[in-house]
C-alpha cells in the first residue's frame, strides 16, 4: 500500500488525467467531422489511440479513485484460479490490454503518415501485441496484489518493445521534418520515454519499497501530456498530418 499522502496525489492526478484525455477525445470526435473522408481514414489511428487509453485507464482509475474518496473495499467481481479480482484488479488487465493497443494504433498513425501500409514493423507490432495481450490472464500476474515477481518483468517486456518500436520511429520522422512537427514529435517520444522510465522503476522497486508506486504519477503525467502533443500534431493542421 503506498503512503495516504501519495493514494490523494494519485487521486488528483488521475481526475486531472481522466478529464483531459476525455476532453481530447471529445475534440478529436469533433474534429473529425469536419475533415474529408481521406482525411478522416488517416486520423481515425490518433483518435483511437487516445479513446482506448481512455477508456481503459477509467476501469482502474475510477474505482481505485472511490476506494480512497470512500474508504470503502471494493466488492470481488469474480474468481480466477482460486484468486479474487476486485474492480481495481480487473481495471489494471483492461488497461493493460488498452494500453498496448494505444501503441499499436500510435505506430499505424505513424506509418499512415509516410504512406507505408502493413510492413515488417507492423506485424512485429501486431506480433508483440498478441504476445502481451496472452500474458496479461495468467494468474501469476497475481493482478489483486500477489503477483510473482518475474511475472511484472514478463508481460512488461513485449509491451516496452512496443514502445521502443514507436518511440524510435517517432525520433527518425524528427529527422525527416522541420519546424512545429519536428517540436511534436520529439516532444511526444521523450514523453514515452519518460513514461517507461518511472513505470519501470514502479515495476522493479515498488514491492520492495512501496513509496516508489508513486513514480506511476509523473507516468500518468507524461501520457496526458503525450495527448495533448498528438492532438496538435494530428488535427491542428490536418491536411499537413496525410502530407
């Protein structure tokens, strides 16, 4: 369990977070109302990516936020191998899965861009996907707290090559432009990158050192922002983004 003070600042950060990538989402569905079909096919990838983030960061956010407001214990939800999942353990498996999409749906974004459809890089991405998304059920996750250790490592290692994968492409299409896009885009790969770093500090050291779950708030910091950025990116200048 990390410190009272750090479950508030979880709670404050995680409304700030659930209210902006909701609000971002809103704009994206709005701005793609006004593009014209081919522009929309690009842009559908963006606006994926954030709505999946969202909506699976509510499952665990959500409860984990009325757990502290309230005080309460969450009800169990089902039994899986003789271990009890309660809202917030359920939440942490969808969010998992969601989070791993929104890299997906961030490379196809990206590879829209450059006009190259399904290369080696996709399906490695894809591939790396249904590796993570077969980890994420095991019960050696142990996702209602009593997780084996390696596990944490396991199913964490596809999906950071997921996230390598795409910041690195991201740093190579810097090179590749000037001006305002070329600040974006190195804007948002340094967000994952910082987004990775303070979750695998979580991953590595919070069991033994709970303070250290609170290096998931400038995480959750990093991804808001990472938004934000690829909102500007992708629909600020629509016509520039199928460029």
């Amino acid at each position: 369990m990390m410190p009272p003070a750090a479950e508030w600042s979880t709670v404050i950060v995680s409304i700030i977070y659930l209210i902006g990538a909701w609000t971002v989402t809103v704009l994206m569905v709005l701005a793609l109302r006004r593009v014209s079909p081919e522009t929309r096919s690009v842009l559908k990838w963006p606006f994926l990516a954030v709505l999946i983030l969202a909506f699976g960061d509510s499952f665990h956010t959500i409860p984990r936020i009325y757990r502290t407001i309230s005080g309460h214990t969450l009800p169990t939800l089902l039994a899986w191998f003789g271990r009890q999942w309660d809202w917030i353990a359920l939440g942490l498996v969808i969010s998992s899965a969601t989070m791993s999409l929104f890299y997906l749906f961030l490379f196809q974004y990206r590879q829209e861009r450059r006009g190259v459809r399904w290369d080696f890089w996709s399906w490695l991405m894809l591939g790396l996907l249904v590796v993570r998304l077969g980890l994420l059920p095991c019960p050696l996750n142990g996702w209602e707290g009593s997780a084996a250790p390696g596990w944490r490592i396991y199913r964490n290692i596809p999906f950071t090559l997921m996230g390598l994968i795409v910041v690195l492409a991201l740093f190579r299409d810097r090179s590749e432009v000037t001006g305002r896009d070329r600040r974006l885009l190195e804007a948002i790969a340094w967000c994952l990158v910082v987004s990775f770093a303070t979750y695998w500090v979580t991953v590595l050291g919070a069991e033994q050192y709970p303070v250290l779950g609170a290096m998931m708030l400038p995480k959750t910091i990093a991804y808001l922002v990472a938004v934000i950025l690829l909102y500007r990116l992708a629909f600020a200048q629509p016509t520039e983004a199928t460029a």
